[in-house]
C-alpha cells in the first residue's frame, strides 16, 4: 500500500512539474507498478484494452474527418462573420460557438480550428486576441461536457459506472448539467471576464487563405489569364481525349481543372478532374478552367465552339476554384542549391513526376510572364496540388522552402464536398448508436471512425496523425493506477475518509469535497487523468452511504474540466496563451470567480437532476 501512495504521489509531482510529458509521467507510473509488484502483466497493460480508450482514440479520428471536410473550417467562418464588428457579439459568438462544436469535436481540435479565425477577428474588428482566447479555451473546456463523448472525462466516469454495473449517462444527459454551465460562461465573460481579461498587444495577425490569395493576385498574377469555357452539345471536342488536341503546342493553353457537368460516383465519373492528363476523357457540358492569354484562348473558343463562364480574379472566386479539401496551393522558394537550377519548366502544366502545377511564377519580387520558366535561386512559384503532396515537398527537395503550414491551411477550407457529409453521417451514426443504447459506445465510435476513413475523407496517414497519442497513451497508462488504489485498498481508504469526514452530513456536502478535490487536481494534472484517478474514490463514497454514485460522477466530469486556474491544467488553455501574451496570473484572476460560479450551480442542479 505505501509505495503506491509513494508512486502515486510521484506521479502527480510529475505531472504538476512538467519536465517530462504526462503520457511519459504515466508510463513511468504503470511500469513502476509492475515492477514493485503491485500488479500483474494483464493489470499492467489493462488500460489499453480498455474501452474508454479505444473510444478516445476513434473519436479523434472522426474530429479530424470534420476538420478534413470543412465543418470546423465553416462554422468558424460563420460565427466570426455573424459577430460583424460588435466586440461583445463576437465574445459571445467565440464563446458559444467553441462550447458548441467542443461537443462533437475534441476540445483540442475545436480550438486549434478556431484559433485562427478568431485571433484575424479580433484584429479585424479592432480589439484584442488577449480579450476573446480564454473564452475560446474555457468555452471548449465547458462545452465538451454537453455531450457523452464530448470530453475524455464524460466517457471515463460513464465507463467507470458501467464496470461496477451501474446504469450509465445517455448522450445527450450531461448536457442538462453542461448547458446551464456554458450559458454562464457566456454571461460571465460578458459582464464580468471580459472587464478582467487582459489588454495585451501582440504581433500575431494570423496568415489565412484569403490573405495568402490575396497575396498571390498581387505578387503572381494569378488569375490574370485564367478562363472558364464550356463544352457546348456543337463542340468537337465531346468524347474525345486532351492528348488529341495538343492544347500546349498548337494554343498555348494549358488546361488545369476540369469539372463534370454530369457527375456519376457510382460509375466513377467524380465531379472533378482536379489535374486533367492526356488520357483524360471531354464530356459534353464540361468545364475546363484554361490558363493562356487572351488572344490565344479566343482562337480555342472559336475552333471549338466554346461557351464562355466569367471568372472574376479575386482572391473568393479563385480559392473556389483552385482550393479544397484535397487540393490547395502554396508559395514555394528555390534555393541557390537546389537541384531544380536551370530546369526550364512550363507554366499551368501539372508536373507529375513533383505532383505540383506551377500556377504563378515571380522573380525579383517580379511577376514573371514567360510561357516557360528557366529556373533560377530565389525564383518563387505558386504550386498547385494535393495537400500531401505540397507538405511532402518539403522532405523530398530539401533545397525548396515551402512557405507557411499546408497541412494546418488545410483544415481552414470551408468548402463542402460530398465526403463532407459522409463525415457528418458517421458522426450522426455515433450518436444514434449511443442514443438508443443499440451497440457498446466504444464499437459506435469505432465504426464511426471506420467509414470515415474507408470513404477517405481523411487519408489514413492524416487520421493517425491526427490522433492525440500522448492523450491516448496517457489515458492507458493511467488507468492501471486506478486497478491498483483499489486492489491495495486506498480507494476504499480515501472512500471511507471522505464517508468519515463528510458522511454525517447532507450528501450535497459529500459532492461539494468530490468536485474541489477533483478541481484542485485538475489544475496541475489532465483532465483524463484527474477522472481516472477520482473516479473509483467517487463510486466507493457513494455505494458505502448506499446512495446513488450518478451525481458524484457527474460532478467528477464537471470539475475534472473546470482547470480554468492554470495554462497548464489542459492542453486547450496552453494553446492559447502565447497568441494572447498571457501570463499565469491572467488565468487565475479569470478563472476564479469562473470556477466559483461552476462549483455553485454544480451543487445546486446536479442533486435536482440526479437525485441521491
């Protein structure tokens, strides 16, 4: 019994110190009880056949097919714009929305999408970031209670309920407790936490998409000569193939984008052609998006009875037509050792050996005209092509500088495709499957996670990279912890100081010490961890006063996401910090009186809602 006390106390100075990662802490932790004896092989390594983290795991998964497909991306936008330029509005709309989407998707997730946007709204409407992230932060912190899977702690204190045979929380149950609270975040930041907040001037005006066109327009001429033709019922070049009419030679025209009027999935005809090559089929109706002079493309009007589709060249129109969920561009730099020096490449073709379209060249901070391109250093293109292929660029040509983060630029494109639904649908799928109690939460969110990727809405080298590993790792790890305070007594032993100590009194005084010590820990220590370590201590309490464990593992969820005290008590308030120039103090000054109100109203609804 003692060296788990030691171990355990060990772990959590760990993980309060920071030195090493809390999956390492936790690692360390389960090794020790291996070998200390304290737990078997099948004790030690429990945790990762559990289904709490198969769960986790999934549900990470299918947050990055939301990401992938443009949901995140689209209510961004759709907030930020909603706020116009009222600062209390887009406070509101920051928080709401952060709460809104942190219940579908991880709280990670939610704010690493909204990040960006809401930093470019806050300077666009002329306030502060440091005024509008730790809504962000703390609105996905509180909205990930509205939901079972909304938050790792809500599947934890499920799990741990349905191990002893209790009943477990519906859905949608925890967000009778999860709307109240982030209807008083809301409230809060607006009467209160925003006077509170900081006033700090940073230098972070965030790079999106739109700036990044906008750029290109300017720098590249992108768009100058690019048009948008229709293949008419009269046209000659109906059912026939690109490499028939040798488009570069005889018109100096490339085509780069092809979209199918007529689309058919089943038979495998797709909607777009996003890199025509020779043996690319024309249809009737199609339209080719052409880049060539003006002369030279009304010549291939005329010859082959072409209509004609207006394309204005601003940055919306062609992030429209160039930029999606699979294909995007990027600003590349050759330098002086790279292995492309005195190639002669031509413009608007796709290069398939590199992957890429060369849309735009500049030299000199000069747009360069030139149908084809003798490369030199310091050359800079416009590259279009598969978001893999341009980040992949950057370890296959090392003596290429690839501007900016493909991959992050990626998830900010808001554009709705066919897969984006598919997406929604798995996720829908999930939460039917936990609604009606049809199939074990964990084989839900697996196949959920399953057909997002057999549909390839998120590739699956992207799906695993979008995994938190360390959460999941962490999540493993710790839960061997938890099988041994019970098998060497301590749980019980803590149960039955709690009972002791707060057990004569009103059962409300009981859930009061849960939900500050539970707080307390998750300052310092994961949300995941601080759930998988009261949890037990929560249910032993309960079943020894022979009253019901659901409000006691209601306010272990609630309080294991109230680290609103510390940039350290969730990844989510870390992230944040620097893009608002936080300091340590600003977070427990804000999150003070925000934590007083969540252990108020977690007293007083949690026993109405779920009696003892």
């Amino acid at each position: 019994m003692n060296i788990v006390l030691v171990i355990l106390v060990v772990t959590i100075v760990l993980f309060m110190w920071g030195k090493f990662t809390p999956d390492v802490v936790a690692l360390l932790s389960m090794l020790s009880l291996f070998l200390f004896g304290v737990l078997d092989v099948t004790e030690t390594l429990s945790g990762f056949s559990n289904p709490t983290v198969i769960m986790v795991a999934s549900l990470f998964i299918i947050g990055e097919g939301l990401s992938q497909t443009g949901w995140t991306a689209l209510i961004g936008q759709k907030f930020v714009y909603w706020a116009g330029k009222s600062s209390t509005k887009l406070l509101i709309l920051v928080t709401l929305g952060s709460g809104l989407l942190s219940g579908f998707v991880s709280n990670t997730g939610t704010v690493a999408t909204l990040l960006p946007v809401t930093v470019s709204a806050a300077w666009n409407i002329g306030t502060l970031p440091s005024k509008l992230l730790i809504p962000l932060a703390f609105g996905s912190n509180t909205g990930g209670l509205l939901t079972l899977t909304g938050t790792p702690p809500n599947i934890i204190a499920n799990n741990a309920l349905l191990e002893k045979g209790f009943e477990g929380f519906s859905f949608f149950e925890f967000s009778l407790i999860g709307i109240p609270l982030l209807l008083t975040s809301i409230v809060y930041f607006k009467y209160i936490g925003y006077k509170i907040l900081p006033a700090n001037t940073t230098e972070n005006r965030p790079v999106n998409i739109d700036s990044e066109m906008h750029d290109w327009i300017e720098n590249y001429s992108i768009g100058k000569n690019i048009y948008r033709l229709r293949i008419r019922s009269m046209s000659p070049l109906i059912d026939t193939y690109i490499k028939q009419w040798q488009f570069d030679e005889k018109y100096n025209v490339c085509i780069i984008r092809l979209r199918r009027r007529h689309p058919n999935i089943l038979k495998g005809i797709k909607p777009f052609v996003e890199f025509p090559q020779p043996d690319t089929e024309l249809r009737y109706h199609d339209i080719i998006t052409v880049e060539g002079e003006t002369k030279d493309v009304d010549k291939l009007i005329l010859d082959f009875r072409l209509g004609v589709i207006p394309i204005r060249p601003t940055n919306g129109e062609l992030r429209k037509e160039f930029i999606n969920q699979e294909v995007g561009m990027a600003e590349m730099v050759v330098t002086p050792r790279s292995m492309l020096l005195g190639h002669k490449v031509p413009m608007g073709l796709y290069l398939e050996q590199a992957g890429i379209q060369l849309l735009g060249a500049s030299r000199n901070n000069k747009p360069l005209i030139d149908k084809t391109v003798n490369i030199k250093a310091g050359d800079a293109f416009i590259i279009r092509g598969s978001w893999d292929r341009i980040e992949g660029l950057k370890n296959v040509h090392k003596n290429l500088v690839i501007s900016g983060s493909p991959e992050e630029m990626s998830k900010n494109v808001d554009k709705l495709t066919y897969k984006s639904y598919i997406a929604l649908g798995s996720l829908l799928m999930m939460i039917v499957f936990l609604m009606f109690d049809i199939i074990p939460g964990a084989i839900a969110a697996l196949i959920s996670a399953g057909v997002i990727l057999i549909t390839k809405c998120v590739p699956v080298a992207k799906a695993y990279k979008g995994i938190s590993w360390s959460s999941v790792v962490m999540i493993a790890a710790m839960i061997p912890m938890g099988v041994a305070l019970q098998k060497t007594g301590i749980a019980k032993i803590a149960a039955d100081g709690l009972v002791d100590g707060l057990g004569t009194m009103p059962p409300v005084i009981l859930l009061a010490g849960i939900f500050l010590l539970t707080t307390g820990f998750s300052q310092t220590i994961n949300n995941s961890a601080t759930a998988v370590l009261m949890a037990p201590i929560a249910i032993m309490a309960a079943t020894s006063l022979q009253i019901s464990p659901q409000p006691f593992m209601i306010a272990v969820a609630v309080s294991a996401s109230t680290a609103f005290l510390t940039p350290v008590g969730t990844t989510t308030n870390a992230m944040v910090m620097s893009s608002g120039g936080y300091k340590f103090m600003d977070y427990l000054k804000v999150g003070v009186p925000l934590l007083l109100l969540f252990f108020i109203i977690t007293l007083l609804l949690v026993p109405l809602i779920w009696p003892f």
